[in-house]
C-alpha cells in the first residue's frame, strides 16, 4: 500500500524500553522526532506480560501528537498481534513488526489491527506498520513485503542480519563488511522506493559514546539515499538530527527552485531553466519538496 506523505518525516527513531516505567515518563521529552516502544529485545521474556501492562497505561495518559510520533515494537508472531490489538489506539502512529518473516505476517497484522480500529471507532488503515528486516529470508523477501498492507516505512536491522551472515561491523560502511551491507541497503531503499514508501530507516549503532563514527556512518546513510536513523540512547539525536537536517543554503535553494517551477507553470511551462541553468521538471520539483518536508 502507498503510504501516505502529509505527516512529518521524522529523522529519528528513538527505542525506549516498554518495561522501564521511569524512562518512558520521559521519552516524549528527549527531542526525537519518534520514538520505539520496545515489547521485544529490551523486555526479558518473563517480563513481557507487565511490560505490555505498563505501556497500555502510559498510552492510555498519552495525548495524540504529530511530534514525536509513537511507534510500538511488538514481538514476532501471535503474541505480536495480540500485543497491537490491545495498544492500538489515537496515539499510536503505527507498530514495529520484529524480526518480520514475510508478507504473510504483514497481513496478519493488518487483519489484527483492521479489527481493532473498528472496535475502537477509528479511521480504517489509519494504523501504519513498519517491518524490521532482520534475516536473510527478509531481505530477499523484501518486495512482497514492502507492497503489503499499512507499511509505510521499512526498517534495517544490521544487527541480528549481520550476525547471521558472518558480516563484521556492522556500523563502519569502510570496513571489511562495508561492501555487503551496503548492496543491501541499496536493495532496501529500491523495494521501498518502488513501493511508494518513505526511505528505509537506518540501523541503530549500540556504540553510544562514540558520536565521530556514529556521524560518519549516519552521513554514508544519508548519501545512499537513507533519511532517517533508529537511535538506542538520546545523546545520539543530536549527531543523527545534524546529518539529516537540510543546511540553510539547501532549503533557501529548494524554495527558489519551486517559486521559479510554480511561476513557469503559471505561464504556461511544463519544464523551465533554474538559475544555474540546469532544467526544472517534475522530478526535480519533488525532491525540493522531500527536502522542504524534512523537520528542521
């Protein structure tokens, strides 16, 4: 399903353990652009039950915002759609499918997720979903999957992808595995380009304290083509929002770009001259607003 664009694109994607009341009171200030509610990796499995409990009610108290959104990490599997049915509500922008197998539970999702917005009166597929690709069979898989219902975004996760396929650092694109996860996150950003979805969010690095590699790994995202980044501690934010935030001269130059194409247009040209000389057309026009979207 194309995913709808009008919504702010965030730039990061903060986890936030789903078992740690007093790190949750605060997530909403920490100035991410959106934040994981993590049921999965970050809950020990004797924990879930009252880690579910603890983030229904920190929802129910939850006032709906555009910023930062709220995103659910939801373990794989029935317990995952269970967990979604329960949270699903106003606040909640959509949820993250861990270690997603395929299309097919995508779809479960959906019906799971169908099901709830009609018990609880909200509007029909306005839930999002966004698939974690940590195997494999996921990546290969990764077309279907990018075209199944409510996914509006995919997400990247190197770190279990890497530990199945022998690939060492993970976070370091001039080293030794740099060449592979690199075709890879090609082979990502194209399905979800083709599918009309957002870019792919970029794997999280666990190395928090080391900020001059996380900013060199985050800008080699950002030159693939990558527009935002999943963060594991807020001292990364900054680093994160700094490389995906348009510099001054870039949006001054976006918004004279579509003032010049809206201008032709009004006399009656399909494709006119920037001030560089270089040819206007649609496909320039839309990158200028992809930039103009971004939070700044």
């Amino acid at each position: 399903m194309t995913a709808n664009h009008t919504f702010p694109v965030p730039r990061s994607y903060l986890y936030v353990p789903g078992d740690r009341p007093e790190m949750l009171g605060k997530a909403r200030t920490r100035g991410a652009d959106a934040l994981i509610v993590d049921l999965e990796d970050a809950v020990p499995a004797a924990g879930k039950d009252r880690a579910l409990a603890l983030v229904r009610d920190w929802l129910a108290e939850a006032v709906p915002s555009r910023t930062p959104q709220i995103w659910i990490r939801v373990n794989p599997g029935e317990r995952g759609r269970v967990e979604s049915a329960l949270l699903a509500g106003p606040a909640v922008t959509g949820f993250c499918l861990a270690k997603c197998s395929g299309a097919g539970e995508v779809a479960a999702q959906d019906a799971a997720l169908t099901a709830a917005e009609e018990r609880l009166g909200l509007a029909p597929g306005g839930i999002a979903l966004a698939p974690l690709l940590e195997t494999a069979a996921a990546v290969l898989d990764v077309r279907p999957i990018a075209r199944a219902p409510r996914v509006r975004h995919l997400h990247l996760g190197e770190t279990d992808l890497c530990a199945e396929l022998g690939i060492t650092a993970p976070d370091a694109p001039d080293g030794p595995g740099g060449a592979a996860l690199t075709a890879i996150r090609t082979g990502v950003l194209l399905a979800s380009a083709a599918a009309g979805l957002l870019p792919p969010v970029g794997p999280v690095s666990t190395d928090f304290t080391d900020l001059d590699a996380l900013a060199r790994g985050t800008r080699a995202l950002r030159d693939l083509g990558y527009r935002a980044r999943a963060c594991v501690h807020p001292r990364q934010l900054a680093v994160v929002h700094a490389a995906f935030t348009p510099a001054p001269e870039e949006v001054a130059a976006a918004q004279a770009l579509l003032d010049r194409f809206a201008e032709g247009i009004r006399d009656g040209f399909g494709v006119v001259t920037g001030p560089d000389g270089r040819m206007i057309d649609e496909a320039v026009v839309r990158a200028a607003r992809r930039l103009l979207a971004i939070p700044r």
